[in-house]
C-alpha cells in the first residue's frame, strides 16, 4: 500500500475522533496503531474514557489539543460536528452495549464509523444501524479484522472463481485459553464489563468470537447459515457467562458444517481455524498461522498458497503489505480495514468511485448477520438444542 488515494481524492487525510479505547485496552491500542499506519488518517480528537478525569489524561497523552479532548462521547459528536475543522470519521471501541446509541448517534450528525464488533447486542439495534447507514449513503466498516488477512482474502477469491466447486462442507472453530482459570472471574469481586449481559450481551462466548468465526465463513464460503443446532453454556464450573459453544449448521445451498468456539481451552491461545470443502477442492486456513492457505483440489497435488506467491489474486495482493517470505499478522490485517474504509469514505466525499478491492470490509450488515445467527444459536439452546431457523434478512 505504497499509494494513498485518500491523499489523492482529498489532499490530506480524513480526520478522525475515538470513543473509547482508553487506559488499559488492548483494542484501543490496536485501532489507533492500525488508523496510523497507511497515513489515511490523523486523529484530531477522543472521548476514550466514561470517567472524564482519564479520558482527558488518555488524550494529553495522544497529544491532542485540549479544546479536543471531551470527557463525553455525545459531547464530541455535538463538538467535533459544529467545527469546520471537526472529525470526519469516529471510531468507536467500547463496552458492546454502548456500540448502538454512540454509532446511531455519530451517523445522525453525518460522520462515517468504524465500530468495534459485536456491531450491537441486540438484532433490532444492528438493523436500525443497518437502515441508518442505507438512509445516509455513510460508510460503516465493522472491524472483523480477521477479513483483512491477504490469505482469507485469498481464500474468498478462489472461492469466487470456483476454483473449490459448490460449497458442500464448512468447519470453523476459535478456540482460546484466556478464560481457562476457574478463578476468573472471581465472583467475590468486581467483575469486568464483559461478564455483565447487560454491557457485554447475552452471550459472552457468542459475541466476542463466535462473531468472528460466524463471519469468517461467510466470508470466505459466500453461504448463509440457514439453520442452526446449538449447545452453549459454561465448562467451568461455577461461571455465570458462556464460556463455550457448538452447533452443527445447515447452510441456505444444501451445504452442512459444524462450528466449535471456546474461551476455556487450557493452553491455548488463539487458534481459529477454517476449512471450506467444494466439489471440486478444499481450503484450509488457520490464524496462528496466517501466511499460509492450504488448497487441496480433488484430482491434483496439494498446494501451499503463500502471500505475494505465484496465483495470488488481486484482493489478497492488495492486502499484502511485505515481500513474500515475511510475515504479517493482526495488526496489518486490522490495518487493511481501516485503509480500505478510508478509500471508501474519501471517495464518497470527493464524488469520485473507490477501487473495487477496496470494499470488502464488513459492514453494518454483516454484523446484523452475525446477531441474527447467535439469536438462532442462544434460541436452539434454551430449546435443548433444536434446529432453529435463522433469520433471513435483506442483504443490501
């Protein structure tokens, strides 16, 4: 990404504010460093604390001006939109519960939004943002960050060519270790955000990867889940939030698939793993192991596809930040969301058309997507694990 079209399009980067992200969040560091790094944006002002004392520390820090720095995210939105300097673009990394009132809120006052993921908590919530973003003409891209990887983009364009065939089988699984420790959360304390359904969502598990792995497969397999069969809950004794689930899935085309999340894996520490099998190959792709997507066609030798190797397709070249042999990972994955969101909003507001590569970010409604699927999964396990339908909506 040597090029910047946004420099191009507009004559300086877009200007961007944060919500949330303060003091002690991973993810915050992670969007500010990936914002940065293709020189698409400059941040211009934050919100990043509900305790305005560290939210104005967070932004000294950042070395923002102090007329930039609010101790409230509505009060950015109102600031930040009357200024003929203001933000253009927020970027919002909070508790899920407050996802839905700060993206509603950015978008009514006319900003586009890269928003955390889960998009909401609820269904309704993500299909009002879903009719707000249509109503506006604004960019929302949802950082499933897991897209921006060159060899899952890689994947999604052999799929697209049908080098795989029809697809017929999916397996997903994100297996993590993090909440292993029966201790953890100590129910006798306090206990942090995403163990409270009310700010976290009704499923801890659910939302935090299951999401993500939801979204990985339709990504790469172009197939909706039509029906699920669920068993969700907690493997550690004790635990009040889910820390485990799986389903066996029927897919709209016929196709079937099992998914596996857990955040209770001894050990483990970030294995999400994907194989989508088609009439005519398979693909194999596995987080841990991000520069290599394994194709193994039904009549040939199995292939071993590498970033900038030969066959790499134009989306996954796109993505490809170094020369071939060096690997690249979370944060240039990330990085590629917001870089292609950027290209999509500079040229919305310049007038002009985005490079078609640069729109394949999810959106508001591949996070709605991804609800109406953990509402058919939390609805399959309170019913002992029936089929349930998921919910079909209008894809736009």
């Amino acid at each position: 990404m040597d090029n910047n079209p946004v420099i191009e399009m507009l004559g300086r980067p877009l200007r961007l504010a944060l919500i949330g992200g303060g003091p002690g969040s991973f993810i915050g560091g992670v969007h500010r460093a990936a914002a940065r790094l293709d020189g698409r944006y400059e941040l211009v002002a934050s919100a990043t604390s509900s305790d305005p004392e560290r939210s104005r520390e967070a932004g000294a820090a950042l070395g923002l001006s102090p007329d930039r720095v609010y101790g409230d995210a509505l009060a950015l939105l109102d600031s930040e939109a009357a200024r003929d300097d203001g933000a253009e673009v927020v970027a919002i990394m909070t508790p899920n519960d407050s996802h839905y009132p700060y993206a509603a809120g950015a978008l009514e006052r006319g900003f586009d939004v890269v928003c955390d993921k889960p998009i909401t908590n609820t269904l309704p919530e993500a299909l009002d943002l879903v009719a707000r973003v249509e109503r506006s003409g604004l960019i929302f891209c949802l950082t499933h960050n897991y897209t921006g990887y060159p060899m899952v983009r890689q994947a999604r364009s052999m799929v697209e060519q049908g080098l795989a065939g029809t697809i017929r089988l999916v397996q997903v699984e994100y297996v993590q270790g993090g909440k292993a420790r029966e201790d953890d959360p100590d129910p006798s304390r306090e206990l942090p955000w995403r163990y409270d359904p009310v700010k976290g969502g009704p499923s801890l598990v659910m939302g935090d990867i299951g999401t993500h792995a939801h979204n990985l497969v339709r990504f790469i397999g172009g197939v909706e889940v039509s029906e699920v069969a669920a068993e969700i809950g907690a493997v550690v004794p004790g635990r009040l939030v889910d820390d485990y689930g799986a389903a066996m899935l029927r897919f709209e085309n016929g196709a079937r698939g099992t998914f596996w999340v857990t955040q209770a894996a001894a050990g483990v520490e970030n294995c999400l793993r994907v194989r989508v099998s088609g009439t005519k190959a398979s693909l194999e792709w596995n987080q841990e192991q991000p520069t290599r997507l394994h194709f193994k066609p039904l009549n040939g030798p199995a292939e071993l596809r590498t970033p900038n190797g030969p066959g790499t397709s134009p989306l996954a070249a796109r993505s490809s930040r170094i020369v071939k042999g060096h690997p690249g990972g979370f944060l240039e994955a990330f990085a590629n969301l917001y870089s292609d969101a950027a290209e999509a909003i500079a040229a919305r507001r310049a007038g002009a058309e985005p490079n078609p590569l640069a729109l394949h970010f999810p959106n508001a409604m591949d996070g709605a997507m991804s609800l109406s699927f953990v509402d058919a999964a939390m609805a399959s396990k309170a019913a002992n694990g029936a089929w349930t339908r998921v919910a079909k909506l209008p894809i736009g």
